[in-house]
C-alpha cells in the first residue's frame, strides 16, 4: 500500500516539474517578444501621426 501511494506522489511531482518548466518558458518567450515589438514601435514613433 505504501508504494502505491509513494509512485503516485512521485509521478504528481514529476508533472507538476514538467508544468512548472513549461510556464517558465513561455514566460521568458513572451516576455521578449513584448520588448522586440515595444522597441520595434519606438523606433517608428515618429512615423506615427496622432
């Protein structure tokens, strides 16, 4: 019974490692292409008429 329950703890931890990895890559990816396109609109600042 203990074995059990100590592969379902495992394989619990093992996914949310999995999980955790894959929002922190998404977060770095996103996070640089807002500042590509933030730089990309400076730089055309003075092309845009308001």
């Amino acid at each position: 019974m203990d074995e059990k329950v100590y592969k379902t703890i495992g394989s619990t931890g093992a996914a949310n490692l999995a999980l955790g990895i894959c929002v922190l890559v998404t977060g770095i990816v996103s996070g640089i292409l807002l500042i590509i396109n933030g730089a990309r609109l400076l730089k055309s600042k003075s092309k845009i008429l308001l």
